[in-house]
C-alpha cells in the first residue's frame, strides 16, 4: 500500500501548490483556506489511485476548519499499521511547507484529514506544524 501513501499525499500536495502564499487578516485567512479547499476538490470524485477517491473539502471560516477527506476502496485488514499515522504525516509535511496555511494555523485555525476505508473505520487526524 506505499502507492496508496505516496498518492494520497500528491493529491493533498495539489490543494496546497496551487494557491499563492498571502493570508494576513481573517478575511483573507478565510479565502486562502476556501482557495485550498477549491484545489483539494478538483479531486472530488475522482480516483486518485487504485484505492482512494478524493471526497469533498470544506472551509468554516467561523469555525476557523478546513477539512480534508478521502475514501479508501478497501478495508484497513488491506493497509499497512500505521496508515494513517502515515498518510497524517505526509499531509503535515505539505502543509507545514505552505506559508500561507502555515499562517492559518498560527491564527488558530484548524486542518482536519480524514480517510475512510471500505470497511468504515475512518482515521482522522489534525494538522499540527513544529
């Protein structure tokens, strides 16, 4: 399932490269994570690999949320321990990496990924930068 890894986070990596790095007050916070979110869900739909389809990304600008998801076609029996420790990882990698989300969390906001298996026992996570 390293294909499964390696191509979930080029697809994350795709709703973070296509957004110029600017985000000073909140409103501009907000269209930079809804500018993230619209890049995340050119994937929606569609498949990524094999196993995992993009599902819709969200933005709360209230809630100071963007939420990130994914399904998986097959069960967790079928993934490597630690998937989504893993799959989290590389998602914090990219994002971390991104000076305007980088922002964003510094100003409180939230990044949540979750990626559910065919067998419905979803992995969620937050995004947290050192």
């Amino acid at each position: 399932m390293n294909r499964f890894l390696l191509a979930s986070a080029a697809v994350a990596a795709l709703a973070f490269v296509a957004v110029p790095a600017r985000a000073d007050d909140d409103a501009d916070l907000c269209k930079y994570m809804q500018d993230v979110a619209a890049g995340a869900n050119q994937q929606q739909g569609k498949m990524i690999d094999q196993i995992t389809k993009g599902e819709e990304a969200t933005t709360d600008c209230d809630g100071k949320v963007l939420s990130l998801a994914w399904s998986v076609t097959v069960g967790t029996d079928k993934l490597n321990p630690g998937w989504g420790e893993s799959l989290k990882g590389n998602i914090e990698k990219i994002a971390c990496g991104d000076a305007g989300v980088k922002k964003a969390l510094d100003a409180g906001w939230k990044v949540k990924v979750t990626w559910t298996p065919a067998s419905g026992d979803p992995y969620s996570g937050e995004v947290s930068c050192p």
